[in-house]
C-alpha cells in the first residue's frame, strides 16, 4: 500500500511532496496502541487500523507493507515510511531547485529525516564499500585492533569500545578522518585529531575513498539546497564546509545474542545525536535504526550538555526499516546551532537484531576550523530562536575533540592528546580560522 504522492518537478526531477509515513506500535497492548495520539502527517486512520486489529506482530507486518518486518526485538516504535528525494546532478539555484530545497527543509523539520535515492553510481558504491567492509571486519581481533593511530581517532573500535551515556556499545566501527601522513604541517604541529588513518589494506581503502568522495559532493548538493529551501543567501552553509572535517563510520552490529558481555545485555548504539550537518547512511537489509522526530517539547543542545542517553526507553521512537536503493540523511548538532532550532539534530540510537548488520555512515561537516555563527534571516524570520545562540559561535574542531574524548575516554589518541596538552591548541587563532584554507 502506498501513500504517496508524487508530483514531477521542472528538470525532470522527481520529488515526493506528499506525506508518506505510516505507524504503528509494536508488541504493545490493543489498548494502549488506540489511544496513542498521532502527531500531524501521519496515517491516522492506517494507524488506528493497524492498532486495533492488529495487536501480533505478524498482523502487523502485513498491515504496514510488511516494513516494520525487520524491526529488532523488544522495541517498541512507530514504523516510519518515510520520503524518497532524487538529488540534480548539479544545484542551479532554478525554480524547481528552490521548491526540492523547501521540500527538504519540510520533512526535516517533521520527520527528522529524509531518503535520497541512490544514483546507479552510488549503489555501485555502496556495494563496493559493504563487501570491503564485511570482509575487513571478518578479519581476526588482532588484524583489526592493529588498525589504531595515535594522533587521529580514525581506525578500529572493538565492540563494547564506545561509551554513549556511559554504558557500551557494542558495534564494531572502522572510522575514516582526514588520512593526514606525518609530514602534513597541521600533524607536525600536533593539532588534536590529526593524523593517518590507520587502512588495513588497498581493498579496504579504495573502495570507501571512492564512495566517500561520492557522498561529499552529494552533501554539498544538499547545503545548497538547504540554504534555498531556508531562504538564506548561497555561501551561508557552503562557506564552512571548505576543507570540511568529513569522516565516516564504517559499522558492524553483532546479533542480538552474541555481544562480548561488557556492560548491559546487548546494546546496539544508545541514543545520540551526531556532531555535525548532515549524516548521509545506507544500510543493508537487517534493520536497527532508529529515530526521534522534532518535538516542540524536547529541547536539546549537545554542544553545550550531552544528548546522550536523550528518551533512550522512551516508546515513540520511529523504526527506519531498510529500504533497498535509497541513502538516509539526518542531521547534526552544528545544522541545529545555524538554524537556531529551526532545523533540529535528530536523535536516534541502534537496536541489535537477530543477524548482523552491516552500515555505512558518512559524516558531512564544517572545516575543523570554522567557527560558526546562527544564520540571520531566513524562513522568513522564523529562525528566531536565540536560546541557540553562543555569541562567540562554535568552534567545530572543539565540539568535534570534546565528542570523541567523550566516546573513547580509554583510547591512546585521547591519552596522547592529553599528555601531550593537545587541547590547548584548540584556542590558538590559527586553529580557528579558514583564512589558510585554499579556496577550490
Ligand atoms: O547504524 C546506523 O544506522 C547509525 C549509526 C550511528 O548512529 C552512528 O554511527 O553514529
Ligand atoms: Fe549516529
């Protein structure tokens, strides 16, 4: 059953401007499911639907299409049906590039997440980097553990190595920064996280290098559009991610059943919001993710006090159940501070499934030196938020440090930084401004 509607854009583009969700509860009573008040846009009557007649599970796959199928157990969520975008080849600032841009801003702001298809290139891509990515991580414990820098946090984390609300998880992450060899002037004076990254091999490399460059030109398709659906002037986004601190996380989920014993009883990853503007994300076809929508009565700024752990038991969280072609995106902390809560970091955690999976995070971001200010104007004038506001602006090499000191408070790139006083140079003026920058 499909709810959408399309509608064909100027250029040939297409773009679903309709609602397209769908939801219901899982594993909870009848009762409780029907008196559940449906936030605006979604599928009431699907809902109630599905809530009244179909209290198993079973019942319940079959009336939502069959997405909420692959949800992980002892969840309770919404299952989203979410919209699916198709991206230009390249941003004009044209009539239907501005209408996309409103259209994205739109279900951002209710969804807290949008998909875009994926071109034939990019599915290649994903393929590529999800065969790379399942083999690297079939690799023995000690192959993989060997695969750490101590300047840059890029390389392995084990499972149970990542601390989010002080409890660990337990996905098995290769992270890829900016690959930065020892000679590069910003390692030799001991900036904080710059460094190599720590490749196991070419096949691991090339692959993800590729699809990497992939999704960097998508992201800023996506800031453009961003900053016409917000109404502000071209360069307000754009101008901060030259030399953007990009970085991606390449994840494994161990089954449900089989996790390495640390801590509680099978966590996936617990409830965060990413640090940055975008995260653009695929997913094999096992299930886990989960997010929040926006909620006018949940307030957050993680840059200033930890999201972590943010309604991690909560029960409306939304399913986003893999959809086969399509890459997710999210946002981040500093696309909340530079709208000043117009656009919200969207939270969101992992459940472990009853298989592994496998997925694939790539991390858009401002320059680590870029210090960013709220965005003026826009929307018209609806971006008035000043709770938002740090009159100084964020530095986004700080946030991103205190971050990653925050996940890894045991790694030996954090140990090093902070014996070797690192941090200290985060509030040197030329870690704080993009004056050094090369335009391209
Ligand atoms: O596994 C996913 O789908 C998301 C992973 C995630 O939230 C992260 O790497 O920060
Ligand atoms: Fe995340």
């Amino acid at each position: 059953m499909s709810l959408l509607s399309r509608r064909v854009l100027p250029l040939g583009r297409r773009v679903v401007l309709g609602r397209a969700m769908l939801s219901t509860t899982s594993y909870g009573s009848p009762e409780a499911a029907s008196g559940m008040v449906m936030p605006p846009g979604f599928n009431t009557q699907a809902a109630r639907r599905t809530s009244l007649n179909c209290p198993k599970p079973e019942a319940r796959h079959h009336a939502d299409g069959g997405l909420g199928k692959t949800m992980p157990p002892g969840f309770k969520a919404h299952v989203a049906e979410l919209d699916t975008f198709t991206i230009p080849d390249r941003v004009t600032g044209s009539r239907g590039d501005r209408a996309l841009g409103k259209a994205l801003v739109d279900a951002w702001r209710r969804d807290g997440i949008i998909q875009l298809s994926m071109t034939d290139t990019q599915r290649q891509l994903w393929k590529d980097a999800y065969s790379a990515s399942k083999r690297f991580f079939k690799k023995s414990h000690g192959e993989k553990a060997a695969c750490i820098d101590s300047q840059s946090y890029a390389g392995y984390i084990g499972s149970g190595e990542e601390v989010t609300d002080g409890i660990a998880d337990y996905s098995e992450i290769f992270t890829v920064t900016k690959d930065l060899d020892m000679s590069e002037p910003r390692v030799r004076a001991k900036w904080p996280c710059h460094g190599p990254c720590p490749w196991p091999d070419i096949e691991m490399k090339e692959p993800m290098v590729r699809y990497n460059e992939n999704l960097g030109a998508e992201g800023e398709k996506l800031l453009q559009l961003t900053e016409l659906g917000l109404g502000v002037a071209p360069g307000s986004l754009t101008q901060y991610t030259r030399d953007g601190w990009h970085h991606t996380r390449v994840l494994r989920f161990p089954p449900r059943y089989a996790t390495n014993g640390k801590g509680k009883e099978g966590r996936g990853i617990g409830s965060h919001t990413d640090y940055g503007l975008f995260v653009i994300a695929a997913q094999d076809d096992v299930g886990g993710l989960f997010i929040r929508r926006p909620a006018e009565n949940e307030k957050f700024a993680n840059w200033e006090k930890s999201a972590a752990g943010l309604k991690e038991d909560a029960d409306d969280w939304y399913y986003v159940p893999p959809v086969d072609g399509v890459h997710t995106v999210i946002l981040g902390d500093m696309m909340q501070y530079l709208t000043r809560n117009y656009l919200t970091a969207t939270p969101h955690k992992v459940g472990l499934n009853t298989r592994e999976r496998f997925a694939y995070a790539y991390f858009h971001e401002p320059s680590f030196q870029a210090v960013l200010k709220p965005l003026e104007g826009g929307c018209g004038g609806m971006m008035q938020d000043k709770t938002a506001q740090t009159s100084e602006g964020i530095h986004y090499g700080t946030h991103f440090t205190n971050m990653f000191m925050r996940n890894y408070p045991d790694r030996i790139t954090t140990k090093r930084l902070l014996a070797e006083d690192r941090y200290s140079l985060l509030s040197k003026p030329e870690l704080r401004t993009m004056d050094s920058i090369p335009s391209l």
